[in-house]
C-alpha cells in the first residue's frame, strides 16, 4: 500500500506463523524496512501468565482514504507456528493510518478462552538494531526511555537486572532489558508511558514506539523494541489498544511534541531536557581496563585482577555476533574482588592525567557488571578532601550497567588530585565486581 506520507505500508499475513506489519520510509532511503510483528499474547496475571504466539489462520485486508482496515483470525500457539496443542483462538482487528513520521495502530484483540488475557506485545524490530548493537551492549546505550522521578534515560544507565540469556551453550543479550510501569514494578526503576526509543549511528533518525496502558517496555532478543499492552481487569477476555510508531529525525523535542499530541494524557511524561550523553558520542577511551592492576587502578580491603568470562555474548538472534562475556570494551575487562566478611572495600583511579590530556571533559562514564550477590555501590569524584558527585547505585547479579558521573567544572585547574571512587557500602557477602570502559565525554 502506498499513501501520499512519507511511510509506506504493507500487511504481510503469513498463513501458519504470525503476521507482520512492514514499514518504509520514503523520505530516508538509509532506513532499513522496520517490521512491526504481531508477536505475542499472555494469559493469566503478571505474577503467573503463559506466553502464546499470535499464528494467522485467515487474514483480510481492505483499504481506506486514511489507511488500511486489517481482520486476523487465528490460534494462539506455545511455538511461532500451527501446532497441535492447547490452543486458543483469537481475533485481531486493527486500523493502520500513516502520516507524517509515524504510524498509529488501532487494535481490538479478543480471545475464546477460560483464561484471562493479561497482554498483547508486538514487537518491533529492524536489521540496524542488530547491525549498530557492536560491541553487545551498545543496544542499550542507544536506547532511551522515560522513568519515574528521573525523566529521560538511556537504557544503560538505569538500575537494571539480569539480562535475557540461553543455555548450552550459553549465550546473554546483556542489552536485553524490561522495565515496568508503576502498577507492577516490585523494584527498581519504574517506566512511564511514553516512548521507548533508539538512536542511529548516523544520528539521521530515531525509530520509537508508545502505546496506551503498557505495563512494560524495553528491549529484547531481536533486538527489538517492545511496548507491552495490558488487558484492562483481572478477568478480561478482549483488549483495545492504541500503538504509534515513530520514524522521524534525531530530534528529542520533535518525539515528545508528537507523543504529547498522540497521547495527551500522558504529555507530562516527556517534558525533559536533552540528556548530557547523546547516544551518537562515543566519547574517548581512557581505560579499557584491560589489566587494570598496572594502569594505576588502587584498591583497598580488596584485589583486581583480569576477568574470566563464562560463556558468551550475543548481539541478537538476527546475526548472532558473539563477543566474550562480561566485555564491554576491547578484549578484556577487570575483575574486583572482595572477601567475605571484608566489610568495606574501595577501588579508586587518579583522573589528572586524563583531565590534563582533556580539559574539555564534562563527564566520565564507566560500565559495571555484578557477577556476585546483589550490591550497593557508591560512587564519589573526589577532588582533594571535598566531594563533588556522591551517588549510591543498586547493582542486581548478573547485571550490566553504564554509571555516568559529572566532572567538577573546576576539576582540571586544580592542583588537588582528582579520584573517581567506588566503594562498597558494608556487607558480609563476597561480591565479585566487573569494571570496564572507563571513557570520556564532553557534554555539547
């Protein structure tokens, strides 16, 4: 289907598998065909639910002056194709309008069943997510959303959790994260309703989506973006759901104008100044921490020494790029260990050097990995006796996170030495810490 837009629109109704909603841009040719597939439902609750794949059994189509009508019928499958089983039918009718920068998504999902729906997650994948995701957690570091209390984030720098991951061999998405909204999330960050995005390399666009009453949103396997879409009520047998896909210029006050209008009851979600680290800006390597036992690294009440990884990396199921787990950066990353029933630790790292090379420097940033029990970190730029950044962090097991920590305007005509610090706020478990990438970044 073609419009007078400047996206195009085709309904691929794969009879026997799920079907897809496929997306083209007309105005930016370097934009790979986004696919919005009719992936998922849940039944049951939150806390105990089983996930069917939506399979097409009947699909029909018609155009209209704005768009297109679309009807599914189908069976909700435990596999993403027709097999024996328990099985439950469904119907899907959904209303697809293009306009400028966006596609909106009317749907009404219905289900034959004894069971509850709970949720409908389509998901929304392109072939740069999987091409840009190098190393493997960049997905993260590109992606945003919008939280509770804090406003717009990149994914990498929110309190984050253990990421998706395969067995046999073993292979983790360390992007991989979901974030619910305020009526479900038992701890950490909560998410709004708003976007959730990501930014090119190239900074020509950001590819988003939003929906109405989401109970999660984030990243997952593709990888792919996910607005997840809760039923309303505990017994309910059909939902209505209203999705827009976002296609547009790198412009953050451009999204949230158009989500604002999109969905006004949530405007207050998105009101937000640009983040200090653009997705875009690598910044400069200071670190790699390769071997940080001789590159000037302290450690007190503790020990540093190279990282072993267990097992593998993944940049996502459409390339399957593999990388050494627990990497972030380069070949290599340090291990920091602290004894059980040590108490107090501290690892600290002299910035003058860095500063004097860089006097431009606004921030630092540094990826940390929890392969222990779950931590409490503090975080401190140091600058001679005073204290200019003190921040405590929750780090769950198996995590990878970015902690991000503004310099002192002041910090490179100082004489004092300037130190970031980490310490480990008082316990009596062994933790086992992994540092890597420390970088750079001058905020524009």
């Amino acid at each position: 289907m073609s419009t007078e837009q400047n996206i195009q629109v085709e309904f691929l109704g794969n009879i026997g598998h799920t079907s897809t909603l496929a997306f083209t841009s007309k105005t930016n040719t370097n934009i790979p065909v986004l696919t919005l597939n009719i992936e998922n439902v849940r039944t049951g609750t939150y806390d105990k639910s089983i996930s069917y794949y939506c399979v097409s059994q009947k699909c029909e189509v018609w155009e209209t002056d704005a768009g297109m009508d679309i009807e599914v019928e189908g069976l909700l499958c435990l596999e993403p194709r027709l097999m024996p089983g328990p099985n439950i039918p469904f119907t899907l009718h959904m209303r697809v309008v293009p306009e400028q920068y966006r596609i909106t998504i009317e749907s009404r999902l219905e289900i034959s069943s004894d069971e509850a729906l709970f949720s409908y997650e389509p998901c929304l994948q392109t072939s740069s997510f999987s091409i840009e995701n190098h190393p493997a957690f960049e997905m993260a570091r590109k992606s945003f959303g919008f939280f509770k209390g804090k406003g717009f984030r990149w994914l990498s720098d929110v309190e984050r959790n253990r990421a998706e991951y395969q067995n046999e061999p073993y292979k983790e998405g360390p992007w991989i994260q979901r974030f619910t909204t305020e009526a479900f999330t038992k701890q950490g960050d909560t998410a709004l309703l708003a976007p959730i995005g990501w930014v090119s390399d190239d900074n020509s666009h950001i590819i988003a989506t939003a929906s109405d009453n989401p109970y999660e949103l984030g990243i997952r396997w593709g990888p792919c973006l996910h607005s997840n879409i809760a039923a309303d009520g505990p017994h309910a047998k059909s939902l209505t759901a209203k999705t827009v896909v976002y296609i547009m210029p790198a412009d953050l006050p451009m999204l949230t104008s158009m989500f604002q209008k999109d969905f006004p009851y949530a405007e207050e979600h998105v009101i937000s100044s640009r983040p200090a680290i653009w997705a875009t800006d690598k910044g400069i390597l200071l670190d790699g921490l390769e071997n940080a036992m001789n590159s000037g690294w302290l450690v007190e009440g503790s020990t540093l020494e190279r990282y072993r990884s267990e097992g593998n990396w993944t940049n996502g199921n459409l390339h399957m790029f593999l990388y050494p787990e627990g990497v972030t950066e380069g070949s290599g990353s340090t291990l920091w260990t602290i004894p059980q029933g040590q108490g107090e630790a501290v690892v600290i790292r002299p910035l003058n050097n860095y500063l004097h090379d860089n006097p431009d420097l606004t921030h630092i940033a540094l990826d940390v990995m929890d392969r222990g029990k779950d931590v409490v970190v503090e975080v401190s730029l140091k600058n001679g006796d005073a204290t200019s950044f003190r921040e405590t962090y929750q780090l769950r097991w198996m995590s990878t996170r970015r902690i991000v920590i503004p310099l002192d305007s002041n910090s490179e005509s100082t004489t004092d030495q300037v130190s970031l610090e980490i310490k480990v706020v008082k316990t009596n478990n062994p933790c086992k810490i992994v540092l890597d990438n420390l970088r750079g970044f001058i905020s524009k």
